[in-house]
C-alpha cells in the first residue's frame, strides 16, 4: 500500500506556473516538477474540493493548466469533522485566523488519514515553529496528524 498524500494548493501552483524570476521560488518550482516527474508514483495522490476551488480561481487559462495536474486524483470532501478541527486549529491558536483556509487544509489531510501533507505553504502549515501546536491540537482531538513536508523533503533519493 503506498503512502497517501494531499496536495495543497501551493504545490499544483507551482506545477503550473510559467518559471519565475525569484531564484527560491524558481528552486521551488523546479523541485515540484522533479519530484512530480520521478517521486509522485510512489504515493497515492488526493485533493480536496477545497484545492480544486483554490486553483480553479484567476485568470482562466492559467486556472485550467492548475486544474489539468488535479484531474484524476482521488477527491477529497469538506465535512463538518474537518471544519470543526479547523475551527478549533484556529481558536487555539495554532493556525493564525487569516489563515482559516490553511487550517482546512491540515484538517482535510488529517482527518482523511492522510500520511503527508505536501505544500509550499511555510508560513503557516510547512512552519516548524507552529509545527508543534498543529500536532498537539490535532491529537487532543484524537487525530494523528498528516507529516507535513515540501517536494524536497519526499524526493526520491
């Protein structure tokens, strides 16, 4: 059985971008290429319907390019048991409130049995400074958390 992993919106975005001038974010998009080329097979990939809204927004030709690395993955719902550990992530403080949506993310993941959250996101989910509240919040509610990790972090070796 291959580990299971949910790709924020951030990693279908760099995926689909045109390359980018800022050499970190330029490293960025060439590590999510490479590890979508030679490491994805190894893992049963998931979205949610909250991705699919995310990368589905602006300008349509480059949504329809986002929306094209998500089609045929396997689909995630929004439940109310991951709206109530994002709510919870948020009032405790271990997700920042402007940050709702990120706190969805990690719940999804979490309350999907996700093993890996794969993101780009290193302010406020791939962060291991709140990496530590994130965890306790989620297994206070009795959930065992989805490692968070970037590309680089599951390349092949």
């Amino acid at each position: 059985m291959k580990p299971k992993v949910y790709l924020e919106t951030s990693i279908i975005s760099y995926l689909a971008a045109r390359p980018n001038r800022d050499l970190v974010v330029a490293a960025h998009q060439q590590i999510t290429a490479e590890w979508w080329d030679k490491s994805r097979r190894r893992f049963d990939l998931y979205t949610s319907e909250l991705v699919i809204r995310e990368a589905g927004a602006g300008d349509p030709k480059a949504a329809a390019r986002r929306l094209e690395f998500l089609a045929g993955l396997h689909g995630l719902t929004i439940d109310e048991g991951a709206l109530s550990l994002a709510k919870v992530l948020v009032e405790s403080g271990a997700v920042p409130l402007q940050a709702a949506e990120d706190a969805l993310h990690i719940a999804m993941a979490t309350m999907n049995g996700m093993d890996f959250l794969l993101t780009w996101n290193c302010k406020h989910i791939a962060n291991a400074a709140m990496w530590p509240r994130i965890d306790a919040v989620c297994r206070a509610q009795g959930y065992d958390p989805a490692a968070i990790a970037t590309p680089e972090q599951l390349a092949e070796e």
